[in-house]
C-alpha cells in the first residue's frame, strides 16, 4: 500500500518575490472600470434568473451592458492612443 502525500506546501509556498509589481497594479487599475462594469452586469443578470424577468431587468441588463461595452472601448481606446502611426 502506498502512502499519500501532501502538496499543501507546494501550493501554498509564495515567496515574497511573487507579488504583484507595480506595472501590474498600474495595469489592475487601468481595467477596474471594466471589471466594475461586468461585475454590475452579471449582478443584473442574476437578479433577473431570480424571478420572472420584466421589464425593468431588461432594461436593467441593457444598461450594465452598455456600461461593459462602453468600458472595453474605453480601454481599447487607451491601448491603442499609445501606438503612433500604426496601423493608420
């Protein structure tokens, strides 16, 4: 019979170089308003499996779902401003 053994060393073993930089936290908040958008559009979406949906969850999700798409073009938009010249 053969003895099991542990990895929780393994897997819980961080060393202190392993936290985020700085250029990662930059980025992090750089997409915050995209990721507070999603998070209010799967939070609408659950609030309209919870029950029959009407319409005001439609238009609720409609909103979130602007705020998300507005946000991902916002973004895009900062990523490429950044490239001059390319692509033009």
């Amino acid at each position: 019979m053969s003895t099991i053994v542990t990895v929780q060393d393994a897997v819980t073993a961080f060393a202190d170089f392993m936290e985020p930089t700085d250029v990662e936290l930059d980025a992090i908040d750089l997409e915050m308003p995209l990721i507070l958008a999603d998070v209010d559009l799967i939070d609408a979406q659950i609030i309209a499996l919870n029950h029959v949906p009407n319409e005001v969850d439609t238009k609720r999700v409609r909103r979130a779902f602007g705020r998300v798409l507005e946000a991902r073009r916002v973004l895009a938009n900062r990523r490429t401003s950044g490239l001059n010249g390319v692509g033009a």
